[in-house]
C-alpha cells in the first residue's frame, strides 16, 4: 500500500487536471471542485493552483506554486485538509482563520470572509447581492413515501387500523412514521426497535406494542434484542417486513437471499423456521398486499398474550421488477371519500371531483382496491 501511494504520489505530479493557472503573484489560491469556480468569481486577477486529484498531493507542483507567489490561501469545505498538508511541506498558509469550517461554501461568502480579512477592498455591493440572491419560490411540498407497490404500505396501513404502537428503527419501513400513513411512533438504530419495545413492554405500557424490522436489518441487529423478548418472557410482538433484499441502500443480499455478496448462490435462512428454532411458538407468515388476512394475524397475535412473530413477506417491487395489470376508477361510482389517498400511494391522484390513478406509476398492487368502500376501483 505504501508503494502504491507514492506511485500515486509520482503520478500525480504529472496529471494535467492538477495545474498552476498564472495571474497575480502576489495572491496565490490553492482550491479543488466547485470551491475553485467560486473562488475563480472572487479572485478573477490571483495566480491558482487548481487540484483536480487531492490524494495524494503532488508535493513539487505545490512548492513550485509557493515559490511563485506571495501569499498562499487555502480555501476548502469543511476541515483543512490541504491547509494541513501544505503546512506539513513547511510551506507557510492562510485558510480556516479566514473562512469557517462549517457550512457549504458560496462565491458571496468567499467574497465577504476575503473582505473581512483585508485580501480584497470590499464584500459584495448591495446592487450585486440582490442580483445574485434567488427569487422566493413556492415550491410543492414533496413528502418522503414508499414506493409504488411497497409491501410495507400494506402492512402500516393495517397497523394504524389497528391503533397499537409501533416501534421502529432504520430502514425502507421508517417511512412509515410519515403522512398520511403516520404508522410508526419510535425510530432508532438499526435493532432498536425490537429492543424498545421489549423495555417498553417491561416498563408497564399499557398499549399493545409492535415492533417492526426489515429483514436485513434484522439479520444485522435484530436477532439478539428478539432472543431477549423470549428469554425475559415479554409480551411484544415483532413483525419483519421481508422484501427478501437490502432495499434501502441499494440492492445488497443477505443471508435470507441465498445468494452472497459474489453472486454466488448459498442457504438461504428461512425466517420462519429461524424464529421457531430460537423458542418462538406463534408466528407466522402473512402477505402484506392481503389487508384483511394480515389484520386478522395481528389481531390474534396482539391478544395472545405472549411473545410473538410475523413475517410480512412481500419482495421489494424495484428489486424484482414485477407489475401487474393497473386498476382504474369508476368516475361515476367515486365518491371522493379519499380513504384510498390514506394509502399514500403515488399513483393516487385527487382530480377535481373523484381519485384517478396513473397507470404508468402504478405498480397494480391492488391496495386501493381493498380499501375503497365504495367498490369505485377495480382491475
């Protein structure tokens, strides 16, 4: 490794994207990335060295660029990391004693902090500063949402149904805290919400307690706070909303696919079967997208009086790509109760008299069909 960073370092000193750009020798301003064309705004006149490769830094192009110059000021985001490398070279330089450490860098703060600190005569005259400040836009609220066809919409909408409290952590499913869903109450670290609701349920809460967890999750970090559930008898019943893949962050397996990370197939660990050999006797297995079936589970679950498990399988919809046939709404028979826009499914769109549904968005999961009391959707 160490070889290869002074191979880098070599190459470095030799690519074109990291350059001295002659002007001014009395200012010279080291700068990389969008930092550099608003600092080029700033200081039109000054000599630059612009780093368009930042690690690691070509050692003899920087003190051929010192010996150029007078001064040497070092604007970067966040911490001085060139600052503290071109000092380390012995190579005297200005930066965070004049521009902050914090905070996303713009050409008017550049112009303001270099006012300030006597390197340029003035900040930003009054005139250019409105020309430069946006207009006020009223913009669209865009809510964060599942997806079109989520299995987990299904689910949160039994749930709140149901008006237990729902203890969450990180995942997809978070989304769920959010309107019009506004299913979930708790949202930590991954594993936390099974761990809470156990301390929740310890500490006497009164509330039927559900705590929910994705898959992968629950593979992470879910499998030892469930283990205590049994162990300390506590009345909690954990869901794990198995959409069979790491949905949130892109797609990764994890040991319930069967396949590994090298795309190479393995055992798959079944849930179910996992949660019973641990000591679990009620659990089950339920759909999502089947609202009733589902709600009559959880029900059962709820009033068992002891500790229990659902898995809510239902594969993530943008991993396997399925679609079915998109239902449509009768005009007619609408009568704009808006109990399916409580889904908050994007392809649910209020018209001026009655819900449409965009067939392109659509993913024909069929939720809206179970929840419309006027039986206006069908296929």
């Amino acid at each position: 490794m160490e070889e290869k960073i002074k191979k880098l370092a070599e190459y470095a000193e030799t690519l074109p994207i990291n350059r001295i750009e002659p002007g001014d020798d009395t200012l010279g301003i080291v700068a990389a990335g969008s930092v550099y064309q608003y600092a080029r705004e700033v200081f039109p006149q000054a000599t630059f060295l612009k780093l368009g490769m930042v690690y690691p830094l070509p050692e003899r192009l920087i003190r051929e660029f010192a010996s150029r110059v007078k001064t040497v000021i070092v604007i970067e985001e966040l911490d001085p990391f060139f600052e503290e490398q071109i000092r380390l070279m012995g190579i005297e330089a200005r930066g965070k004693d004049i521009f902050p450490m914090i905070g996303e860098f713009s050409p008017t703060l550049i112009r303001q902090c270099a006012a300030t600190a006597g390197l340029i005569k003035e900040a930003i005259a009054p005139s250019e500063a409105a020309a430069t400040t946006p207009a006020s836009v009223e913009l669209p609220i865009r809510p964060p949402i599942l997806c079109p066809g989520c299995g987990h919409r299904g689910l949160f909408h039994v749930l709140r149904e149901a008006g237990v409290l729902v203890l969450g952590d990180i995942g997809c499913y978070t989304l769920g805290v959010a309107p019009p869903l506004s299913a979930m109450h708790t949202c930590g670290c991954m594993g936390a919400s099974i761990g809470v609701a156990h301390g929740v349920a310890k500490a006497g809460v009164k509330d039927r307690v559900v705590a929910v967890i994705g898959d992968s999750t629950f593979f992470h970090a879910g499998i030892h706070p469930l283990i205590n559930v049994l162990y300390n008898e506590s009345n909690v019943t954990a869901i794990i909303t198995d959409n069979s893949v790491t949905a949130m962050t892109g797609h990764q397996q994890h040991p319930g696919t069967g396949i590994t990370l090298q795309k190479k197939k393995t055992v798959a660990v079944d849930l179910e079967k996992f949660v019973r050999s641990i000591g679990f006797e009620k659990v089950d297995v339920c759909d999502p997208y089947d609202l009733d079936g589902l709600a009559k589970v959880l029900e059962e679950h709820l009033s068992s009086g002891q500790p229990s498990v659902i898995v809510a399988k239902r594969p993530c919809v943008l991993y396997t790509r399925e679609k079915s046939t998109p239902p449509a709404v009768d005009p007619d028979a609408c009568v704009n109760c808006g109990a399916c826009l409580e889904l908050g499914c994007p392809p649910l769109l209020q018209a001026e008299d009655h819900v449409t549904i965009d067939p392109i968005l659509c993913n024909g999961c069929g939720l809206c069909i179970q929840v419309c009391p006027s039986e206006a959707i069908s296929r």
